[in-house]
C-alpha cells in the first residue's frame, strides 16, 4: 500500500448531481443503498480520476492489474454490510462520498480478502443522514477524515489520509509486515501476503541478486575489475531507483524499501566476499542517485 493524494473536497461534480442526490436520499430514508449502482458510483470519470490518483494500481495491494482484470471502484467503508456486526446494515450513506472512494483489484476487494470487513477500535457509526431539516447537504458529515467516520478509529490503514509506510515493513523476501496494530490488521484484512502478491515482489528483489550474482562471477572469472564491478552495480541499482520512482510501475513501496535497507534485504543475501564491493557501489550510488 502506497500514500496517495486525493483533495476530498474536489468532489467530482457528477456525484453530486441531482439524480445521485435523489438516490441517496432514497438510501437514507430505506437504510440501505442496495439502488445505488457501480453506474452512479464508479462512472468513467470517476473511475478515471481514481486510475490517475492511484496511477492504475490498486490502492491496497499496488497491484497493475489492468490488463488481466478490473480495478474495481471500491468502497473503503462498505456499503451493504458490515462482516464484524450483523446488525448493522452497511455505510449505505457513503455509497457516493468521494473520500469513501478508493480503486480496489478483484483479490482485494472480493470475498476472502476485504470484502465488507471493516473492523474499528471505537464505536460504530450505525446511520447518518447527511441531509439537514431545511434539506442541505452537509458532505462534511461524510469524509473519511472527519468526526463521526474518522472517531471510528479504523483498523483498515486508508492509502488517502494514513502513511502506509508508519504502519508496512518489509522482509528480505518480499513478505509485508506490520509495524503497528493497523498495518497488521491492514494485511490480515486485504490478504497483502497472499501467493501472487508474495511471488511478484519476491521476483524483483531475486532478479536483483540475480544480477548482483553475475557480476560477482564476472569478477571471479576476473573478466570485471572494480570499475568494472562498481558500474554494473551502479546500473542494477539504478534500474532499481527506476522502477520506484515510476508511479505505475507495481510494489514501488517495496522498491523503496529495498533501496532504504539494503542491509536487510540485500546483504544477507549475497555471497560474503562480494559484499565490500556492493557496501562500496551503494555507499557511492546513495550519494549520488538516491534520496
Ligand atoms: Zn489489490
């Protein structure tokens, strides 16, 4: 999970229009939003506006999942029902609220992953209408990181108000960990160490030592000398820098993580006699590329 920036109160207009108005007043009246579609919520242009803020990855698992399947516009409190309380009927009142819209992967959002978990520390908010007596729409009463909702205290990190890397660790092949409480609800809820998710970013930090492996052996079959060495290092660690600061490139918070501690995930995993060279071409890397 990565921090994004959304501006909650750039709502797209066309949730706010008068028929969604109409549709939500109908779910506040019949206490569910059952009526409300992915046609009124998660439109084109929402939709698009989601891809651009989340650069067509998924917001829990950063998965780039466009070309196999769906992302799904998402609801982080969900809206038909909640799986820690029977009795409650689900945040149908936010089935529109844009700081409720998040850009969710198939095997996040589905059933065994997040579904409608949404586990919280404080008390519930069991129903609100955002309508007031003279009928105007109080959106306030509806973000994510305001009083009642964000009082809620949940355990789901939420990409758009949290830091995900306060609350994510990595380990050196690639699993995710949690640092807090939160982060380790978060991978419990949307299964963040699920096979896939695992084996993709165990890839990139193996295709890495892979790399770091040739050289060594380049520079035991003496065709590289230091230089040699140090530049070839150079590069991998370069095409490392890359791959995190590409926005749609999947797993940069992995990436990021590997760059900020190569001591724990790349050291302990290369041959011993080539670790001064690769302490010496990340010293020198770190001081010029990285920051
Ligand atoms: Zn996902």
């Amino acid at each position: 999970m990565k921090k994004a920036i959304k501006d909650f109160y750039a709502t797209p207009a066309i949730l706010l229009n008068k028929t969604r108005m109409g549709h939500l007043k109908t779910a506040v009246a019949n206490r569910n939003a059952d009526h409300i579609s992915s046609d009124h919520y998660g439109p084109a242009s929402v939709r698009n506006l989601l891809e651009d803020i989340y650069h067509e990855k998924c917001s829990y698992c950063e998965s780039t999942v466009k070309q196999v399947a769906t992302l799904q516009v998402e609801h982080y409190r969900p809206k038909n029902a909640v799986s820690e309380d029977a009795s409650h009927p689900g945040y149908y009142w936010l089935v529109l609220e844009w700081s409720n819209l998040l850009l969710g992967c198939p095997s996040c959002n589905g059933q065994g992953a997040k579904g409608n978990k949404f586990p919280i520390y404080g008390s519930r908010v069991m129903s609100l209408n955002p309508f007031d007596t003279a009928d105007n729409f109080i959106l306030q009463s509806l973000r994510a990181d305001q009083s009642p909702h964000f009082d809620e205290q949940a355990i789901l990190l939420h990409p758009e108000i949290d830091d995900p890397d306060d609350h994510l660790k990595f380990t050196k092949m690639g699993e995710i960990e949690g640092v807090t409480e939160r982060g380790r609800g978060t991978i419990e809820i949307c299964n963040l160490n699920r096979d896939t998710l695992f084996k993709s970013r165990q890839a990139i930090i193996n295709n890495f030592l892979k790399q770091c492996e040739i050289i060594s052996e380049g520079k035991d079959k003496g065709f590289l000398d230091d230089a040699g060495v140090e530049f070839f290092l150079n590069h991998q660690l370069n095409l490392l820098l890359q791959h995190r600061d590409d926005p749609k490139a999947p797993y940069t918070s992995f990436v990021n993580y590997i760059l900020n501690h190569p001591e724990t995930c790349i050291l302990p995993r290369i041959e011993p006699l080539f670790q001064p060279d690769f302490q010496r071409a990340f010293a020198k890397f770190k001081q010029e590329a990285l920051n």
